[in-house]
C-alpha cells in the first residue's frame, strides 16, 4: 500500500480507482479472482521478484483478446522502491510477449 500514488501514476493505470486500500480479506479475494482467471485462461497475473532476495517488486497482468480478436492487454507495475526498474521490466514483458506469446497484437502503454 505505500505505492499507491507511484501505481496509480503508472502508464496503464489512468483512472485512479486501482490500487486501493484492502482489508486482508478483499485482498484474498482479488487473489482468488486472479487464480481463477488463470484457471480459466481469461487473464494471467506474475508476480514480479527480485531474483537476488526473492521480494516482491511488482506484477504483471495479461489479459488476452476477448471474442473480437482484439489485442492483448498488458499492465505491469513496480513498487516506488524500484520505480528505475520500471522501464526494464516494460522493455522485458514486451519482448517475452513478441517472441514466445501469439498475438496478433499487444496493447501495453509506452514507457
């Protein structure tokens, strides 16, 4: 929660609703949401780590076309700590997603 106003500023995040302070039972259930759009392969959420520490740093979120065939939609974001890996992990996810995802297209905002 100490990175909401660094997220929200976040290219991808525009309308200041996300994130929010949760209580520890709205935050399980975001969890649940998330593992249940993995299952269903609706949506795919990583956690992003520090290899060195294994901290969490960030996310990543992928949502792929909906029955239009439109592009793929891709959010990430880094805790405030690590704003100067923000542009590393954009520069990583758009490449993991060029070569190893098939998309016709990938809508992720420029950094």
């Amino acid at each position: 929660m100490s990175s909401i106003d660094h997220i929200r500023s976040t290219p991808g995040f525009p309308d200041g609703r996300w994130p929010r302070e949760m209580t520890l039972e709205e935050n399980l259930a975001d969890l649940r949401r998330h593992a249940a759009d993995f299952a269903r392969r609706s949506g795919f959420t990583y956690t992003v780590l520090d290899a060195a520490s294994g901290e969490i740093v960030g996310c990543v979120y992928i949502y792929p076309p909906g029955p239009d065939g439109s592009g793929v939609d891709v959010r990430s974001w880094v805790r405030s700590d690590r704003a100067q890996l923000d542009r590393q992990l954009y520069d990583a996810v758009l490449e993991w997603l060029r070569t190893r995802w098939p998309f016709s297209a990938v809508d992720y905002a420029p950094r």
